[in-house]
C-alpha cells in the first residue's frame, strides 16, 4: 500500500511550476489544432508535394536554431532573462500563424514556419531553465513530466477539437487562427502570473565563455548526438505518419476522423502514463531511462510498418503502434532535460539546456525531410523507411552505453 500511495502522490512544487504548466496547456491546445493536420492540408489540399511539405516544415528548425541559440543566451543574461524571452516567444508564435492562415504556395509556408521555428526555438530554453531554477535536483524529472503533461493534454484536446472542426466545416485555414489566439492568452498568462526566476546572483555578462565551457563538456556532446536522434523519431510521429496512414494504409487510408481519433488516442494515452512513468523510472538512472525509450521507439516504428504491410487489421496495428510511442515519448522527454540539468552549472543553465533544445530543431529539419522524401517515392520505399527506423535504435543505444561510462567517470 505504501508503494502504491507514493506512486499516486501528487508532487509539492513551486506555484510558479503550475502555472507555467498551465499556461503551456493553453498554447498547446492550439498547436494541437495544427499539428497532424498540416502536412495533410498542405499537400491534399493547397496542392503542395509532400517533399516540399517535408522541406516547408523542417525550415522552421532552421530558425529554431537560431531561437534556440537567443533563447538559451537571454535566459541568461541580467538585460533578459527568462520571462522576457518567453514573452518574445509567445509573440513572434502568434504572428507566424498569421502567415500560416493565408498559405497558398511554398514561400509563404516557408515564412511561417521560419517564424513559428524561431518563436517556439526561444520558448524551450527559457522555459526549461524556469523549471530548473524552482525545484531540487530530485523534483526534476517529475517536474518535467508535468509540463509535458500539459503539452499531452492540450494536444490531446486540440486534436480532437481540430478533427472535429474539420468533419463539420472541413476549414483547415480556422485551425491556424485559433493557434494564434492560444499563443496570445499563453502571453498573457506569462506577463500576469510569472515572475522572473533567475535570481543572477553571479557574473553572465560574458555569454560566450559560457558557450565555450558547454561546447566543450564532453558528456554534453555526447548526448546531443543521441538526442538528436531522439528528436527525429518524434518528427516522424508528428509530420510523417500522419501523412503515411492517409495515403499509404490500406486501399484508401484513414480517413480524417480516423486519424484524429488515433492521435488523440495517442496524445491521452501518452498523458495518462506521464506521470505514473516519470515517477517508477526515477528509480532507474537518466541513461538507463533513455534507453527503454528507444527500445519502445524501435517497437513502435515495427509496429507500424506492419500497419502498412499487412492487409488487415491495420486500425488495431496502428493503435499498437501509436500507444507503444506514448510510452516511448513519455520516457524520453523528462529524462533527457533532467540529464542536462544535472549536467550544467548553476549559471548556465539557459545556455545547456539551449545547447539541449537545439537537437529539437535538428531532429525536426531532418525528419520531415527524410520521412517526405520517402512518402515521395515508391510504397515499397514508404513502408520500407519505418523498419529503418527501427533498426536505427541500435546507433543510439550503443552512444547511450558511451556516454554513461563518461557519466561514471564523473560520478553524475
């Protein structure tokens, strides 16, 4: 009974913490109106090929690049700091939406998403500094479970309400607009309810020394090469899949409705386990974390290639598929922002965690690349490219094994 009332425990955090949390569900709402509907409306409906989709939206990690950059050096910075950075961010997100509303050819998908990359690339930073600066060492993983919790919640929501919107009126340019209205409360809700966190009790004013002593923090670099592997398995989930399970699953694929009932499942699914998740691997190290990720991961890609390949059954498969990857996600994300937490010195945290969040934007150029340029080509290619990626588990196992003799060594 003990051991099942610590599991259920709500955890004790900062208030601060909560609303942070809060405030990113509603952001995520609206990015749930978007997110597996793009790359449909995009190519079935404004005409585009989903090489050029794959190309449009991978462009935004190329801005994010830079946001990320920004984001993790004002976080630290007494001038900035975390709340101004996050205010930045929630604006320049809700401007790009506008340019996503009135997308009718590829330049003006390729400004949208260069704008939404670089909003979103200033947002991680900041924000996962914040968390890191109000909880100990032994709150964070849970800590970080919660605000993803949140992102799971609104999507969730968002999915659904999207899917729903688009059965009825079948207006795909109405998602990005209520996109936009949910980035504008998220700014009012950081300008009202959050304070600045970061207390700069020690000299920041030479930000690129910081950027050197990260640069050169071996286990750091180590793990982004396995994080960004970690970030282009989530791609393929977001802006490759969905595509695949219309065009590519059985005679006529999934419909929309389908497809929002799977991701929704998905995205609840993954909401659900979060925390229970978060909490039974924090008995397990980071690393040992990260690498039942993978292994859900390489399940999850085989489940799916055999919801293409076999001739029944395929909704069923697909729902294998997207559950194993809840717990695949929900594995990964908290886990590897408490590994960098733990990696970065108090006064550069903005600056590691930058460094971290930048394998997003890396993940996130490759994957919608690579997963368009497959959709692009023959089946026998398109259903092919999901064993690949599950074969590909094994790279990042064998880094993980690398870089926790690093962690040993230094006794992390």
């Amino acid at each position: 009974m003990k051991k099942r009332d610590k599991l259920l425990k709500f955890p004790d955090f900062n208030t601060q913490v909560w609303i942070l949390a809060a405030g990113r569900l509603l952001s995520q709402i609206g990015s749930g109106f978007t997110l597996f509907y793009a790359p449909i409306f995009f190519v079935n409906q404004v005409g585009l090929s989903a090489t050029l989709v794959g190309i449009g939206l991978g462009s935004g990690s190329v801005s994010g690049v830079i946001g990320r950059f920004l984001g993790g050096q004002w976080s630290d910075s007494p001038n900035w700091g975390r709340k101004r950075t996050l205010l930045i961010s929630a604006a320049i997100s809700a401007f790009a939406d506008v340019f996503l509303a009135l997308t009718y050819n590829f330049p003006i998908l390729i400004v949208g998403n260069l704008l939404m990359g670089f909003g979103i690339g200033l947002y991680w930073p900041a924000t996962e500094a914040a968390i890191v600066d109000l909880t100990t060492v032994e709150q964070r993983n849970e800590a970080f479970a919660i605000t993803r919790l949140a992102d799971s919640l609104g999507l969730g929501l968002g999915v659904v309400l999207g899917g729903a919107l688009i059965s009825f009126s079948g207006n795909y340019r109405a998602l990005f607009i209520i996109d936009g209205i949910s980035f504008v409360i998220f700014f009012g809700v950081i300008y009202l309810a959050i304070a600045e966190t970061n207390l700069f009790t020690q000299s920041q004013s030479q930000s690129y020394r910081g950027w050197l002593v990260a640069l050169r923090d071996r286990a750091l670099m180590v793990f982004i090469l396995v994080n960004i592997l970690f970030t282009t398995y989530l791609s393929q989930v977001q802006t490759t899949m969905p595509l695949y399970l219309k065009n590519f699953v059985s005679t006529e694929g999934f419909n929309e409705k389908t497809l929002s009932i799977l991701f929704s499942w998905h995205i609840a699914f993954a909401a659900l386990c979060q925390l229970p998740v978060a909490t039974w691997l924090n008995r397990f190290t980071r690393i040992k974390a990260l690498i039942f990720s993978l292994l859900m991961w390489g399940g999850g890609f085989a489940l799916v290639w055999l919801t293409g390949t076999l001739n029944s059954n395929a909704l069923i498969w697909s729902i294998l598929a997207l559950g194993t990857m809840s717990i695949a996600m929900v594995a990964y994300t908290p886990s590897a922002s408490a590994l960098v937490a733990d990696l970065a010195p108090e006064s550069l945290r903005g600056i590691y965690l930058s460094l971290n969040s930048q394998c997003w934007a890396v993940g996130y150029f490759i994957g919608p690349i690579l997963g368009g340029w497959a959709l692009d080509r023959s089946t026998t290619i398109a259903h092919s490219f999901w064993l690949v990626c599950a074969v590909s588990i094994g790279i990042g196992i064998l880094i993980l094994q690398y870089l926790n003799s690093i962690l040993v060594a230094r006794k992390i």
